[in-house]
C-alpha cells in the first residue's frame, strides 16, 4: 500500500470501495499488461485484507463491574435469564 | 364633517397589513397553546386542513398547513378534544384572523406528553437533533456494549442476533436500571463511564423493550439527552416503542424501533460481506485474465501487422528479388546451353566419323541377346546356350553361345 495509514487504521468499507474500484478498472481494459498485473495483486491483497478485518475479533461476551468511580472488572456474562446480580441495584 | 381629506386615508390591504403585522408582534399571540374542540373539519386536496376550534362560548378559525400536519400521527375529526399549538395571525384576503396550527394534540394525553412536547422543542431549539452532530457508525464493529437490564428481553435479543450476524463479536454488557425515577441518571452515568474508561468500544446501544410512556420516561429526561449528545462514542436508542419517539431517539446518532432492530441495523451480517467479497474477488480474477487475453490478441495482430511493415517483410523482399534473379539467371543458363547445343550440332557432322556404324564399315561387330537387344561386353552377361545376334556392315547373323572362354591381354 503506497498509503502511509496502517492497515488497521483504514476501514473495512474504503478497502472495499478500492476493491471495487480496482474492479472497474479491470472491466475497463484500459491498462497496460504491467499495470493490469500490479492492480490484480492489489486487489488480492485487498481482499485478503479485508477477510483479516471481518476474522479480527474474537467472540466475547462480557459483563462490566462498576466499583468506584475509577474502578472497574468484567467478569463473562451468562445469557440465562436470573443468573446475573447487578451490584448497583 | 368634510373635513376627511384631512385626516388619513387607507386602503384596504393597508389596512389589513397593518393589522396582521399588530398580531404578529404581540408576543402573547405567538407560539400559544390553545385547548378546544375540533369542528368544521376539511381536509383539502392540496393538503392543507381547515377546521374551527371552539369552545362553549366561542370559536376560532384555524388552518394547519401541509408541512405541519406532516407528521401528524392522528387524523382530527369533529368533535376531537384537542390541544394546538400555533400562531393568530391575519389572512389579509378576507380581513379575517385566524389560527396558524403547528401541532395538534390529543387533550387526553395529559401532562407526561406536554413535558415531553416542552423538552423536546427545547432540545431542538439548542442543536441537540441536528443531523450535522451526529456521528457516523463504523461499517464493521468489533466492540459494542449494550447498556440495559441484564436480565430482560432486550439483552438476549441485542446478543443472539448480533452474534448470528456477526459470529466473533465482542460485546460488553453493562447493566442497568432502565425504569424508574433513578434510571435516567444511572443510564447517564454508565455513558460516561465508558467514554472515560473504554476508548475502543465502537458504539452503545442503549434501551429496553417496550412498555407504556410511563415504563419508557427514563428515555424521555433531560439529563439522559445530555450524555447522549456529549458522548464521544456513537450512541445508538433502542427503545421498544411501535408509534412513537422517545427524545433519547432524537438525539442518538441512530435509533432503532427495538433492540432486535438495533442489532439488525447496527451489525453487518458477516456471510453476506464475505461472499460480497468473494465475488468482487472473482470479478477481478476474470477480469484480470480477460485483459491478458486481450493483451495476447493484441501482440499477436501487432505481430501479424509487422509481417507487412517490419524486418520481416524487407527479407521477403529480398527473397522475392533472390527469386526474380535467379529464374533470369536460369534464363540466361538456358541460352547458353540451347547455345551450345547448336553448336555441338554443327559439330556432329564431323563428329560421324566416329560413330559405330563407321567403326563396324572398318570390320568391327556389335554382339547383342536375344531377346533384349543387350549389348554385350563381357562373358557374365551370356551363358552357354543363350541366343545372339552379331551386327555387321550390312546385316546381322543368329548365333548361339557353344562355350565361354576368357581370354587374358
């Protein structure tokens, strides 16, 4: 990527629109055999890019303990109904 | 009394100009409620409603342009108790003054609404709705948290469907009061508490499933419209409601119907996005190899074009010219030979004296097979018994081989 943002730091969505940008240029034949390979291998660097972004996170589902008003914990949070106490009440 | 000339002289529209910008500047006649009775109604094809509020004793005429009545979610009828908010003012046309209705309520809501009514212009008034401040929601999320009752319907639907959308989600519940006279504030508060402690969080979803205007007023206070729209992170209302709006709506940079809703509208649905890109993937693949295809074609006609202009073409001109010169050439050979030919003829008349027939005159004979015609030159070409014919001068004579002998010189 010739762009000095970090990966991390440019959204899923703008690498798809580059994705289908790189699209159309392809559709349209317009480029030379050089520039037609470089741009083919950036839109499979894309898109494996962009499959890493959606694999990113790890699923976790947390609940947050409130302590003081600097201090907190999670603890993981249990979906069945009643399980949970809620300290502030 | 001709004394009229003298003193003033309106026109009518003057008149009547004059007496509507009176109206207008009395600030008691502006931005008024009015409680009535709805009668008269007609709603005319342009849109526009015309109706009569009146009340035992008396009645005003009213009208409640299109862009107002827009959003009206009742239709008035006769006899509708009503509260209307508006402006009296002139329709100078007719001298006549009347009530510009903004807004039209049903009198039975009672004073909840009439707060809500009041905070909610206040809070337009000051920015707190614009469009301009609200902040956009990242296209894939990866933290959210949900503040809500741990333990209602509300956290279980936000979890299962956000999860069924988007399987490796991380979300943090953070629990809380969401009716009562405290839970306004609690909720507020759990709002700030994340903007301080949690910066990666994305955004919250805020709200509870539905219930009366009373069970839903948390969503309708002041304090919690506040750290709504002072919260750094996307704020998103999920307040279970089906017609009407809380102000936590208003000001939240999305809002939702219900909490289902709001994990349905806030996270992406991961298959789709992955065949989406799978198929932007293809697409590029069979349209990178459809331009090498064409590139091929292109060297191979630019290749066939330069047969006629290129190196290539100037060695079959030569080839050609190789061609040329070397049938002249042949030519030329030709002549020779026919000339030299000519000349062995001339030649062969002297040449006679040496042909056979002149060495059999002298005494020499020519000895062939029969059959065959063979001449024969040496003893292998003849057995003992074979038929032969010896030429001489002026004939042939048949003979037959009695014995082969060879003779040494």
């Amino acid at each position: 990527m010739k762009n000095k943002k970090k990966v991390e730091d440019i959204p899923f969505e703008e690498y798809l629109r580059k994705l289908e940008k790189i699209v159309n240029q392809l559709e349209e034949g317009e480029l030379t055999l050089d520039e037609s390979v470089k741009t083919y291998e950036e839109g499979m660097n894309i898109s494996k890019i962009c499959l890493e972004k959606l694999n990113k996170t790890k699923k976790k589902i947390e609940q947050l303990v409130i302590e003081g008003e600097e201090k907190y914990s999670t603890k993981p949070f249990s979906e069945k109904k009643g399980e949970n106490t809620i300290n502030e009440f | 009394m001709n004394n009229y000339t003298e003193s003033k002289i309106y026109s009518v529209s003057k008149l009547n100009k004059y007496i509507k910008n009176l109206f207008e500047n009395d600030f008691n006649l502006q931005e008024i409620w009015i409680l009535g009775e709805i009668s008269n109604f007609k709603l005319h094809s342009s849109g526009h409603m015309y109706f009569v509020l009146k009340d035992k004793e008396s009645q005003i005429r009213c009208v409640m342009f299109r862009g107002n009545n827009r959003n009206l979610r009742f239709m008035p009828v006769d006899g509708m108790k009503v509260k209307v908010r508006g402006d009296v003012s002139v329709y100078e046309k007719r001298g006549e003054y009347q009530l510009y209705v903004k807004e039209i309520i049903e009198a039975g809501k009672g004073e909840l609404y009439l707060a809500f009514e009041r905070l909610k212009a206040k809070l337009r008034d000051e920015g707190l709705f614009s469009e301009e401040v609200k902040k956009k929601l990242p296209f894939i999320p990866q933290n959210i948290a949900v503040i809500t009752s741990p333990t209602g319907a509300a956290i279980r639907d936000v979890i299962t469907i956000s999860l069924r959308r988007f399987p490796n989600l991380s979300i943090l519940v953070v629990p809380s009061l969401v009716q009562g006279t405290s839970a306004a504030q609690e909720i507020a508060k759990k709002i700030d508490f994340l903007n301080k402690h949690f910066k990666d969080i994305d955004f919250i979803i805020i709200g509870r499933g539905g219930g009366s205007l009373e069970e839903l007023w948390a969503f309708n206070e002041e304090i919690l419209a506040r750290s709504i729209y002072n919260s750094k992170i996307p704020i998103v209302s999920a307040v279970g409601h089906e017609t009407d709006f809380t102000i936590s709506d208003f000001v939240a940079d999305l809002r939702s119907p219900t909490p289902s809703a709001a994990a349905e509208m806030t996270i992406p649905d991961k298959n789709s996005l992955i065949n989406n890109l799978s198929l932007l993937k293809s697409k590029i693949t069979r349209a990178a190899k459809r331009n090498f295809e064409l590139k091929t074609e292109k060297i191979n006609s630019v290749s066939r074009s330069l047969k006629y202009q290129g190196p290539e073409n100037k060695i079959n001109q030569y080839y050609q010219y190789i061609d040329e010169f070397s049938a002249r050439l042949n030519s030329r050979i030709k002549y020779l030979v026919e000339l030299y030919e000519e000349r062995v003829k001339k030649d062969s008349q002297r040449l006679d004296s040496l042909s056979p027939w002149a060495v059999i005159e002298r005494g020499y004979s020519i000895c062939r097979k029969i059959p065959g015609r063979e001449i024969i030159k040496r003893l292998e070409q003849i057995e003992v018994g074979t038929k032969i014919e010896v030429i001489i001068s002026d004939g042939k004579i048949l003979s037959k081989v009695e014995k082969k002998e060879v003779v040494s010189n």
